[in-house]
C-alpha cells in the first residue's frame, strides 16, 4: 500500500524519497482456492496515482472466478471393467471476470480558471471518487466516472479415441459473453461558426462556416455481446517399414501423422447479434458501420469457416551396437523430421489459401559434439505486385512450372561442443536443454520401434503428442546465458557453440538476404570463477553484432555477476550481488545499475579519456 496526498508528500513527509516521488502505485490480492484447488477466486484492488498531474486510474475491485476442467456428465461408480460412455467424455470449465474501472484526469489548472471555476483546481481523486459533480467539474466530462464490464467463458469439447485404426476425433464449442451497463453511440453535429475574414480565432464578423463532426456518447442500458465458435479436429497416425542394412543401422520406419480441423464463427456484426449501429461520415457522406462496445468502427468481418490441415513426416532407424558381452543393445536415431501445414478460410471475400510453411530438420550425432541442421520453407500461393503487396491471383494461374512461389527460406547449421571431466560432461547434459532437446528428438532411448503401435499413449488411448521441436529455445538453455537470479552450473569446465543462419525473403521486387554466425561460449577460471558470452557477425551489414560478457563469482550462499555490453544501442555495464536462496534473492539483492538506470561504461571512459586529454 502507498496511498498519500501530494501535499503530504511534499509538504509534511521528512522523507527525502516522498518529496521527489512523481508517481506511485498500490495494490490489495486475495485468493482462495477450495475443492482440491480446481476452483480458485482472485480478487484485486489497485491504485496508480500521478502525483505531478493529479490523474489516478483505480480498480474496485477486479473478480475473477475460475472453475478446473471437469467432467458433468461422468459417473461415480463405473463398476469393475465398466467402459466410459461416450457422453462422459465431455468436459468444460468456466472462467468469470469482472472489473469497475475509476479513470481521474483533472484539466490543467490554467484551463479551469478560463472557465470561470477556479474552485475545481483543488478537487483530487478521492473526492472525484465519491461526487459526480466533483468528478464533472475537474474533468469536464459529464459522463459516467466508472467503466463496469463483466465476460464469461465456457469451453466444451470430448475427445474420442478409435484404437483400431489409431484415430482421435475431437469436437469443441466455445462460448463468450460479456456484459456492459453502457454503450457507445455515434453522432454528428452541426456547428456554426462566423469567423472574421484574415483571421484564425473564433469572433464575429462575416463568412459564416457550418462544421459537421462525430460525437460519441454513452448510452445507459444493459447490453450483452455473445459470440460462439465451434470446431472439430482429427488426427490419425500410420507407418511405412523399409528394410534395410548399413553397418549398425538397419530398417527403417516412416511415421506419418496427418491432421484436419475445421473451425465456424459467424459475423458478430451481422444485424441479427444488434451490436452494430452507423452513422454518415461527414467528409466522405458515406454510411460507416460501428460496434456499440466500444465505438470503434468496423472494417471488415469476423465470420470464421477455416479448414486447417498438416502432415507431420518422421524418419527413423535402429542403431544396433554389440557390447564386450556379446549382448545386443537397441537405439532409436532419428533421421528426418519433415512437417507442412496450411489452411483456407472460406468466408474470406479474398486471398483465402493461406501460405504453405515446410519445415525439415536433420540431427547428426557425435560424441565429443552434435550438428543440427534445420530448415523452413514458406510458399506463397499467391503472386505480389511491385510494392510487395499481395493479390488474389494464383501463381498456379500465371506462366510458370510451379504452384507457389517461395517466400521466405531459412537454414541454420548449429554445432556444441564442451570439455572437461566426464563428470562435468554428464552434469552438463542434464542441465542443458539445448542438448537435451536435441538429442531427445534424435534418440529416443535404448528401445527397438515396437511394432506398428509403439507411438501410442498407452495411459490415455491416444495418440502420443509429436516431440518438441523448439527444444532449441528451452529454458535449459539460459544456463550457458547467466541472468540474474540463476545459478550458474560450475561443473563444466567450458563449452562453446556455434550458429551459422542463412535466410532469404521475397515479396515481389523486394528480395531480402541475411547471413549471421553466433557464438555462445562459457568456461570455468577456478572452480567458483566464470567467464560467459555470447556474440556474432552479420556478414550483409558487414558490422559485428553487440557481444555481451558475464563474469560470475560462486559464493557459497551468494552469487556476484558483471555484465559488459561494450558496443552497440545497447552498451552498458552491471554489477550484481545475491542471495542463492529463492525466498531471499528480491530482498537482499544489490544492483549497480539498478534496473531503471542506463550505465554507460563506454561512454564512461570516453569521458574520462576526455577529462584526462584536457588536463
């Protein structure tokens, strides 16, 4: 809590921090959560307060009720062996909001004294607060001072399983609503002005001007804005087994995992839903269409019929290895994952095939490093004009042999290594997501493919969720990228990769080439000493990228870190020192900078170079 009139601040307080203090901020939270923590409410109280302005924007309150996931239909007593019905399948949950908004902006003093009601200079928030006239007089709006609004949500959906030909069928309904105490309305005005000839003020004379402008207004009265979606998606799953022998390797099986969805929203401003009004512009005289929620005018339309499809395409082999004992061990590699995806929205009046975006990636495994290679491809079914712009005609109607025309390429080529002892290669492996993703994609474990059936999710009867490609920015990998408030792994001894990305645009007679190398080191000086950075080079610009350096120091229970950005918009410098501990690390923290504070260490010694040169 920080709630404090100016002039106490100012005028009263001893503390030097109050008298300089131009804005602050207060907040009440309280949360409860009951039946086993799947429903919760939070309900908050909060304050921001101008002082130098006297504007304060207050919440009272804001409620929000939240129900888990649950099943309304399902049984208590199944009984031994008894199957789930197909309506017991259907889940929702719920999700209520509700916020009464207080927004005080006084007009400047200057202002009010011209209008002849120099008493309203002294009005503050906490008496607009509570009087409307108070509230109309400071801000010169005769509107209402509080801003209500309150949603609902409910989702429903059921997820159906066909083991027999490894098929999932999953519908889903959506429903919103949300309720306003008010609504906006638009008007134009006539305003005559009789306006001196030469000049720009307002004053009687001749010529006589009639302006027209929009005014929007508040209209009192209960409105609900409901809008629904519904949808369906399906996926399925089959194989393809290629026998073959190379050396340790042999068969090899492609996974395909196709998937279709369709999703319905109709036009919530169609007149049947009554949450649209119009008015005639005056510059143009045309009728322009506009949403009574909120006032804003409506540009186009919110109708969804979008049909999504992708295939997912996996290639993998077994890598036979034969121990001292003559016993055979099993391990899946993984060789190529290949994965397209697109989409055609059928109510759009235009340009309904979206872009076909491809992607591949290859692992390639060593021991002392890995080397991953990744690419994506988007395809742009239809052609662009000069300015890069595109039209609703198909490449496929233009002269040519393909289909779509390539947008956008990309391909990067990434490669880790690490040294030390063995231990510290072993902790750094589970600590590292980087690596951990990787080879998690490529090496499933020490398991033949299992039959037909092995990718299935033998818990839930489904189909097993395809692994994560974008293990690559795990959070695991900030260990080499040392933060505040992280520990920092002192097991390995170094490590140091590499990032060499190609891409290309193209839109029209825009054609856009990038070539970037990063490099992301680490290594140890003494076993509580450690060196970290990252940097890299753009060859098009042909200027090195703004290297940063971490210097961390082990305390035991606390952590110094020194950062060091020497080049670059971003130059600056930190010093930090703090508790290991989680429940301490706010509290007893020291920065220098703080994080409000620019350092400009560059520009620090430059300036003590220029001292010195002067002397």
């Amino acid at each position: 809590m920080d709630l404090a009139s100016e002039s106490y601040r100012r005028q009263i307080s001893d503390d030097y921090r109050d008298n300089v203090t131009q804005k602050t901020s207060s907040s009440i939270n309280f949360r409860k959560r009951w039946n086993d923590g799947n429903q919760r409410i939070d309900v908050q109280v909060s304050q921001d307060q101008n002082l130098r302005t006297g504007e304060a924007n207050l919440t009272l309150p804001s409620v929000s009720f939240d129900q888990n996931r649950f099943k309304p239909f399902a049984r208590e007593r199944r009984g031994v062996g008894g199957e789930e019905r197909w309506y017991e399948k259907i889940t929702t949950s719920y999700d209520g909001s509700l916020e009464n908004d207080f927004s005080f902006d006084p007009l400047p003093d200057t202002t009010l004294v011209n209008r002849g009601d120099s008493s309203a200079v002294g009005i503050s928030w906490y008496d607009a607060l509570f009087s409307q006239d108070a509230y109309a007089r400071a801000t010169g709006e005769e509107e209402q001072r509080f801003d209500f609004r309150a949603e609902h949500r409910i989702p429903i959906s059921a997820s159906f399983h066909i083991p027999r030909y490894d098929f999932n069928f999953t519908p889903n309904f959506n429903y919103r609503e949300e309720w306003y105490p008010r609504t906006k309305r638009k008007v134009v005005r006539s305003r005559t002005q009789v306006v001196a000839p030469g000049e720009d003020s307002l004053s009687y004379g001749v010529d006589p001007q009639t302006e027209r402008e929009v005014v929007t207004r508040n209209e009192p009265g209960f409105f609900a804005a409901r809008e629904f979606d519904l949808g369906v998606s399906s996926s399925t799953r089959f194989y393809g087994f290629f026998p073959f022998r190379l050396g340790p390797l042999q068969d090899l099986r492609h996974t395909v995992e196709p998937r279709l969805s369709f999703n319905y929203a109709p036009d919530y401003y169609a007149d049947f839903f009554g949450r649209t009004r119009t008015y005639t512009d005056p510059e143009t005289d045309e009728e322009v269409r506009y949403d009574i929620t909120d006032g804003s005018d409506i540009r186009g339309s919110t109708a969804q019929r979008n049909l999504s499809f992708s295939i997912d395409n996996t290639f993998e082999t077994k890598q036979i290895s034969v121990d001292s004992t003559g016993a055979k061990e099993e391990e899946t590699l993984r060789l190529l994952t290949l994965d397209a995806r697109s989409s055609y929205n059928f109510a759009a009046d235009s340009l309904r095939l979206s872009d076909v975006d491809v992607s591949a990636r290859v692992p390639v495994l060593r021991k002392k490093f890995d080397v991953s290679a990744r690419a994506s491809m988007t395809f742009s079914p239809y052609v662009y004009d000069e300015t890069g712009v595109q039209r609703n005609r198909l490449v496929l109607d233009e002269p040519g042999l393909f289909p779509a025309r390539l947008s956008q390429f990309r391909v990067s080529l990434s490669t880790d290594f690490e040294g030390g002892d063995a231990e510290g290669r072993r902790g750094g492996r589970r600590g590292r997501g980087r690596r951990g993703g990787r080879r998690g994609g490529g090496n499933s474990g020490r398991s033949s493919f299992g039959g037909a059936r092995a990718g299935l999710d033998r818990s839930t009867g489904g189909v097993a969720q395809a692994p994560d490609r974008t293990s690559r920015n795990a959070p695991g990998r900030s260990s080499r990228r040392q933060g505040v408030g992280q520990y920092a792994n002192f097991a390995i001894p170094w490590s140091l990769s590499l990032d060499f990305t190609y891409s290309f645009r193209n839109r029209g007679e825009f054609e856009q080439n990038r070539f970037i190398v990063n490099t992301d080191f680490s290594f140890n000086i003494t076993p509580k000493w450690r060196v970290s950075g990252v940097g890299g080079y753009d060859f098009n610009q042909g200027e090195i990228v703004p290297p940063r350096l971490n210097i961390t120091r082990d305390f035991q229970c606390w952590q110094m870190t020194f950062n060091w950005t020497p080049i670059g918009a971003r130059q600056s410098y930190g010093f930090n020192l703090y508790v290991k501990s989680g429940v301490l690390s706010d509290l007893l923290n020291l920065r220098i900078p703080r994080e409000d504070i620019k350092g400009r260490f560059t520009g620090a010694l430059r300036g003590a170079a220029r001292q010195a040169t002067q002397r």
